[in-house]
C-alpha cells in the first residue's frame, strides 16, 4: 500500500456539494463572447469616426472575416470581429500624396490652401530636404535647422552593373550597390510578375551601343507645330533640324523679324504714333515740352525737380 499524504481539510455539508456541481453545470459553454473574441462598447465609436486602427490583421480570424463563421468557433486563437468599412475622405488622393510639409506654409505665405499639394502640418519627420545642404554640402544652422540633411551617399544612382550581377570596380563603385536575392523563378527560365518582381533579375548580356542610342533620352524631339496644334488655319509647318531639334528659319525672314521689332519699339517711344496729345506735357527731367520722362532724350540734364541730382 502506497503511502499517500493526506491534508486536513475542513468538514463540507453535503447540500454545499451538490450546489457547487449544479452551478458548474450550469454554466453556458465557451462562446465567440470570451475574453478572446470580446469587443468593447467603444470600440466601434473609435473605428469608425476617430478612424483609428486597434485591430491588427494578424489577430483577426480571416475565415470570420469572409464567411461571418469559424468551424473552430470559440477554440480558434484568433479575434473574431467585424471590421467597419474605413471612411473615405473626399480627398483621399490628394490627402494620401502629401508627404512633404509645404515650406511656404512655414512661413505663413501659401495662397493655395486646401489645394495645396503639400502637407500644411508641422511635422519635423516630413520637413522639406534642406537646399544649402543639398547644394553645398554644410549648413549654417547645424542641428538646429528644421529641415531634412540627406547624404550625398543615399543619392546615389545604382548601379547597373552590380544589378546584372557583377561589379568589376567592387567597393570603389561611385554608384550604389544594393544586394537582392536572386529571383529563383528568373533562373528556372521564366518569372510571372515580370518588372513587378521584388527579387533579383540578373541579366548577363552587357546593353550594346546600339540599344542605348535608342533610349527614349537621346530619341526624344519636340513636337511640331501641327503636332502640338492640330495644323490649325494659319499655321504653316516649320522644318526642323533633326540633329538640334530646332526650327530651320531662312535669313530673310531672320531680317524681316528684326526690323519687325524695330519698328514696334519706334512707335513705342513715338506719342504721336501712341495716339497721346502731349501739347501740355512737360517732362520732369530736363525741364522741356512735348515728351514724357520716359521718353526724355536730354535725361543728362539737370530738371526742375532735381536740382540737386549731381551733388
């Protein structure tokens, strides 16, 4: 017979008994209302109009959220609860692009207002990038200045070398080196997502002189003029030069051009030409009649207003 330790323990009516096991029997099975799956009654409020998130997508059962229902019911380790569809603001997109604060708001002079496509909050973490940092290399200000100091090294280009796979320059690289895993399905022969492709893509074939002249860089011409006005009434195509790009004029209209703007700064500084009676004008600077002060031709000479000009 084994030795068992046996504890005093106080004497328990039977009435007592029988109460407490027709209590736990009683009581209601483990529902979706548990302390897992519970849902306070401010909740929804905080949701739905202060917009705030407090459920996180790993805590929330995504079979309740599809189906409304979970086979594993109150033995699921997940929260089971209805997400609200999220408010949409009626500017959303220009809200969501704004990630910069507007410089001219911090200086009270931004004219646009809601419209501005700026952040108009002050906000130290999306400050605007700080132009005498970024144009000298020092800033007279230090840590105090307000604004974004980025290195010269995050700037950096990448390299397109190190991304086909291999650098030959190693860490003396001027350009940027940014490691990615190899994208397995890119070697297998084939990727389905393409550009799209977070992984690695490398590309042994070095691009030849030829598919470089053919970036979009050097094969970009500006349009023409029945190109960018639908060859209107009135407007005649002017021949472009291939290699600069630029309109081929003749020399005569070059000359007929420029006595054009002769003629227009003549009759400028001619009132009679203006349709002005400058019978009663006398001009402030040398004193004489019949000519504004724009237009004075003795603007050496000392006026009745300024007799103290040359002193």
């Amino acid at each position: 017979m084994s030795h068992v330790l046996a504890l005093p323990v106080a004497y328990v009516p039977s009435h007592a008994t029988t109460s407490l096991f027709s209590s736990l029997r009683q009581r209601r099975p483990p529902s979706e209302d548990d302390w897992p799956h519970n849902e306070f009654d401010f909740e929804p409020y905080v949701k739905r109009e202060l917009q705030i998130r407090l459920d996180s997508d790993d805590d929330v059962c995504p079979r309740f959220q599809k189906h409304r229902h979970c086979e594993l019911g109150a033995r699921c380790t997940l929260r089971h609860c209805i997400t609200p569809s999220p408010h949409v603001p009626a500017l959303l997109g220009r809200e969501g692009s704004r990630r910069t604060v507007c410089k001219h708001w911090l200086r009270s002079l931004c004219k646009k207002g809601d419209l501005c496509d700026y952040l108009h909050e002050y906000d130290l973490r999306r400050m605007p990038e700080c132009r005498f940092y970024s144009t000298f290399g020092y800033c007279h200000s230090g840590d105090e200045c307000l604004n974004i100091h980025i290195e010269p090294e995050v700037k950096r280009r990448r390299c397109e070398r190190y991304d086909r796979g291999f650098c030959e320059w190693g860490p003396a690289c001027p350009k940027k080196h940014v490691r990615r895993l190899a994208c397995p399905y890119y070697l297998a022969g084939f990727c389905p997502l393409g550009p799209e492709c977070n992984l690695g893509h490398i590309k042994a074939l070095i691009p030849t002189p030829a598919s470089r002249a053919a970036t979009p860089l050097l094969t970009h011409r500006p349009l023409s003029m029945v190109e960018a006005f639908g060859g209107a009434p009135g407007i005649q195509e002017v021949p472009m030069d291939p290699r600069t790009g630029r309109a081929i004029i003749p020399a005569k209209d070059w000359a007929a051009a420029a006595e054009l703007r002769k003629a227009c700064v003549a009759a400028s500084h001619d009132p009679q030409a203006r349709g002005r009676d400058v019978s009663d004008v006398q001009c402030y600077k040398c004193g004489e009649p019949n000519h504004y002060a724009s237009v004075c031709p003795h603007a050496y000479r000392l006026g009745p207003r300024m007799p103290d000009r040359w002193r």
